[in-house]
C-alpha cells in the first residue's frame, strides 16, 4: 500500500499514523524494528537541521534500503520552510513533504504550499503534501514555558480557504499543541477547535505536530475527534540521549560504539513501540 491509503485506513477507522523523526542510521533502525514487530505502518523524517547533518540523499538511501525489504515505511521532509529546501526532496525520491510556510503572511503560504503541491504532482502523482496553518511555537527541545494563546491557533474558515486554494492532502494545524516539552506549565489542548477544524475539512487529513509530552488521553482524544497522523520528535530525542549518557557515564568506560549505543538504540525502540500502540496503528499492515 502507498502512504495515501494508509491515510484513507486510518481515517476511516479512527487511528493514527506514527510520525518520528531521525537523524543517525542507528534511530532510524529502532523507528523501522519498532514498527515491524508490531505490524504498524510508519512515517519517518528529517527536519531541515537533521537532514543537513544526514544528508539529503543518504536519508532517502536508508529509507529506500528498509522500503526494499518490504517495511512499510515512508520519508517525510519535515518542516522545510523554503522553496530551496523542500524541491530537492521532492526530486530525489522522498515519499512526501512538508511546506511550513506558516510563519509567512497567509497569501505569501498559500502562494508557495500551491507550488510545492503543483510542482510535488509532476513528479509523482500520488506523492502527499502537508501544509501548515496557524503559529506553532517551541522548539523540539525541553523548555520551562511557552506561551501560546486562542490567537494562535488554526483558523477554521481560513483552513478551508488555505486548503482548497492549495490542494494539500495533510494541514498541521495548531488548537494548543507546541513543539517541544515544557517544565513549568500544562499543555491544554481545544479539543472544541480541533473539532470545528474537522467538522470543516471532512475529507483533509488533520496533523498534530508537538505531541511529545502530552498525556496519553489527549492523544487518544485527538485522535477520536480527527487527527490522523501524531508526529513525536522530542521525546524521542529524550529517550535516545538520557540512556546513551547513562551508558557513558558508567566506569568501565566502553569505546566500542555498537556496544555503548545499544542501551539508547533499546530506549528510543521502546518508546517507539509505545507510541504506536497508544495511536492504534498496531496490526495494520
């Protein structure tokens, strides 16, 4: 199955696509074991800084290699904000993009996502393309607050506006949600936004970008009420980084990497698996 019907699945039976970002071989392979031992379709991705230390081309090389051993999984270029940065993706084989214009002026956005969208369709017809609306604060990073207001947030008629000038298959959209974790607030998601957005876009797959931190009955919230793909980035890196300093810190002081790198390539497996389980998407493949 191509990553559209997977969308097409999803949506229809109330679940959501895993979404998580890499930047070594290493975490791309626990992303891939993850979801293969539980049957789960995934999406993976490099943002425009994860990618420019990758590469471009090797992240779509790695990718390709697990595709060509029958895991279904898929490339995204995650929040690539220029024309520069996303059409190179486009052209060398990522199954799909994203064009976060969100922070441009809505007809500045709407000009260049139209584009991507055009430009993505010439390539490859059934290639997906997500657009962003609304400001999305924070960064994918441990943070102590983020102050985020109803201002923000996704404008219901200025997304089907956006959506139906455009043509994207996905819109991120914002209803409370901020990249990264935060320390000294709460998260409070407006599940009544989130399903005004819906009610809608009926037939546009809604993203939930910043997802790393909130509670598993929120996610499970959002996705009853629309959202169809979780993306999970600082979580992950959390899980990744605090195990492989724990390994680094103990005295027998290891310099074989397959060896100190495991316990951060079994931590970063692991929440996968969570993850995954907690957005239904087991066994649907």
């Amino acid at each position: 199955m191509i990553l559209k019907e997977y969308f097409v699945k999803a949506k229809q039976e109330k679940w959501a696509i895993g979404h998580f970002n890499f930047s070594t071989a290493d975490q791309l392979k626990a992303i891939v074991e993850a979801a293969a031992e539980l049957k789960s379709p995934v999406m993976v991705a490099v943002s425009e800084g994860e990618e420019k230390f990758i590469g471009l081309e090797q992240a779509v090389a790695l990718v390709h290699l697990w595709q060509d051993l029958g895991y279904p999984i898929f490339l995204n270029a995650d929040h690539h904000k220029t024309w520069e940065s996303v059409s190179p993706c486009v052209e060398e084989g990522y199954d799909t993009v994203l064009i976060d214009a969100s922070k441009l002026p809505f007809e500045e956005n709407v000009i260049l996502t139209k584009r991507v969208v055009e430009y993505a369709r010439t390539i490859d017809v059934d290639m997906m393309v997500e657009g962003e609306l609304g400001y999305l604060k924070g960064e994918s990073e441990i943070e102590k607050k983020v102050e985020i207001s109803p201002a923000n947030y996704t404008k219901p008629e200025q997304a089907v506006d956006f959506v139906h000038r455009t043509g994207v298959d996905r819109l991120a959209i914002v209803f409370g949600n901020i990249h990264g974790i935060v320390t000294e607030q709460e998260e409070k998601l407006d599940i009544g936004h989130l399903k005004k957005i819906a009610s809608v876009l009926p037939d546009t797959y809604l993203v939930l970008h910043g997802a790393s931190g909130l509670k598993d009955e929120d996610i499970k919230s959002v996705i009853a009420n629309g959202i169809t793909n979780v993306h999970i980035n600082t979580e992950l890196r959390i899980a990744y980084h605090d195990a492989l300093e724990t390994e680094l810190a103990r005295p027998d002081e290891s310099t074989t990497p397959h060896k100190f790198i495991q316990p951060a390539f079994d931590a970063a497996k692991a929440l996968v698996k969570k993850k995954l389980e907690l957005f239904g998407s087991v066994n649907r493949i």
